[in-house]
C-alpha cells in the first residue's frame, strides 16, 4: 500500500495504519486518510468541485487530494479510494450546535446539478424497490417479516406529508448522508460525506440518532427556526431501520439487532406527537391520534 501511495500521489511514507478498509498517515505534519469512497463514481467530481468552493471560503472541510495524474479515485483491489488531507481542528464528538452553525450555500450549479431536496421521488423509488426486494426473501427473516409493514407505512406517511405541505422555496446547504450522535468532527468535516439538502435532513437524522441511541427524549427547543414540515416529514422517514435492514440482507449484521429498533417504536412515536405539539398543537397523521386515544 505504501508504494502504491508513492505512485499515486508521490508521497513517501514510513507508517501507515490500517483501519478497516480505509488507512491513514502523517505526511509534511498533516494527517491524511486513504477512504474507500462508497457512492456512485459520478458523485465524486460534484464533490470535488463543493470541496474547492468551501475551502476557497474558508470553511472548516478536509481537503481531497486528487493523485499526479489529477484523478480523484484510485482503485485498490478493484475497490474505489480517495485520499483526504485532514483539516486542522480539535476533534471531539458533535452537538446540535455544530450542525445548527455549518451552513454553506454552494453555488447555483452544484445546487442544480447535485441536491438530494425532492425526498419524495428519492424515497419513492428506494421504497418500491424495497418492497419488491423484501417479497423475495421475507420467509429468510421471520424479525423483519413482522416488523416491516410498520416502518414502510411510517415511510409512506413520510412521503404523503412531504408532497402534501412542502413547497420548494426552502434553502438548501452543505448536509450529510447520514449524522449520528456519535460521529466526531473528523466525521462531520468528511467532504465524501456530503449531501445538498435541507438543514432539516442534518437536524432530523441527528434527533433520530438521539432517540434511538440514548433512548431519551431530546430538547428541541430551537426548532422553531427551521420548516415544521420539511422536519416531521424527514422524522417520519424510519432511516434507522431501513439502514439497519440492509446491512442484515447483506449479511453486516445479526437479524436480531433489529429488536433495539422495533422495541422503541411507542417510544419514538411519543417523541413523534412532542414535536407535532410543539409546532402547532395538533398531529396530523391519523394513526398517532388513534393510538394516543
């Protein structure tokens, strides 16, 4: 790996450490990350091009380092890689704050070109794709059998309430893919990580993550800020579960870990009527007021 590094990138290195599938060294006193790259080929040049606007402005991003050649991937073992120099900053985990006060604007182009905004086509066909994915193999998963109906009807209601009170006049920045509590700065400074979106989709999938790894009730009171209904649309959509189920079809994970997801539903669905409540007194999904009657 050392000499590949050298060929690429005509870096020289003594040590290199190993994590997983990605690795890291120190070069020139900066840290650098050799990271599998685990999205589409096409995404890369949109985020390269994000990457150089931010740190043009001066925004706190790790840089990606394209090889001698001026390509943005290498390949290792077939497997696509990116090299990232790390940015300067003291890591520790995050809090609401550090998402509440990253706000980028990328330029009109990336905005037209590369936002995830229209959640509803997306999960549209992420959804109908599960469906006919799951009927294939349901008798393999008796936990998931029992459990999936559920979240693709919270997933339905997700989308319903999506096209039914959201217009497209909403700003969208610089989000992520995915935000969980117990990602550190280094995680949140990942430019691969990346999304054009709703802050809602940052805020939402952090509260989530609250909810189901703490297993509390998290303060939202600095959410009248933000769209009521981009939010309890993108608190609707069940991503924990659905991340978790497809890394039990792909064999990362025991089925059985499904249970710490499904064990919390009434739990979540609580927190689900706070935030219904706390906008505007009322809950506009019908199968929450039936439950709480």
């Amino acid at each position: 790996m050392k000499n590949k590094i050298l060929y690429y990138y005509n870096i020289y290195i003594s040590t290199l450490n190993t994590d997983h599938e990605n690795y890291s060294f120190i070069y020139n006193n900066n840290n650098y990350y050799l990271k599998f790259f685990d999205r589409p080929l096409e995404d890369l040049n949109y985020l390269y091009e994000l990457n150089q606007d931010m740190l043009h402005n001066g925004f706190i991003v790790h840089k990606i380092i394209p090889t001698i050649n001026q390509n943005l991937v290498i390949f290792i073992d077939d497997k696509p890689y990116v090299l990232l120099q790390i940015a300067k900053f003291i890591n520790r985990k995050i809090v609401i704050n550090d998402i509440l006060s990253y706000n980028y604007i990328p330029n009109s182009k990336l905005i037209n070109n590369f936002h995830k905004s229209n959640w509803s086509k997306l999960w549209e066909n992420k959804i109908d794709y599960i469906e006919y994915q799951f009927s294939q193999m349901n008798k393999k998963y008796s936990l998931l059998n029992e459990s999936i109906n559920y979240y693709l009807g919270m997933w339905e209601n997700a989308i319903s309430y999506f096209n039914n009170r959201v217009n497209a006049n909403s700003k969208v920045l610089v989000c992520h893919h995915r935000i969980n509590i117990n990602d550190t700065l280094n995680n949140f400074y990942d430019p691969l990580n990346f999304v054009i979106d709703y802050k809602e989709r940052d805020i939402g999938e952090y509260l989530k993550s609250y909810i189901i790894t703490k297993k509390v009730i998290p303060t939202i009171n600095y959410l009248s800020n933000y769209n009521p209904y981009l939010l309890i649309s993108r608190l609707l959509f069940p991503s924990y579960y659905f991340d978790l189920y497809e890394k039990i079809i792909s064999g990362t994970i025991k089925e059985q870990e499904i249970i710490d997801i499904t064990d919390l539903s009434t739990f979540y669905e609580n927190f689900l009527k706070d935030v219904f409540s706390y906008y505007n007194g009322t809950i506009p999904i019908s199968w929450l007021i039936k439950k709480g009657s």
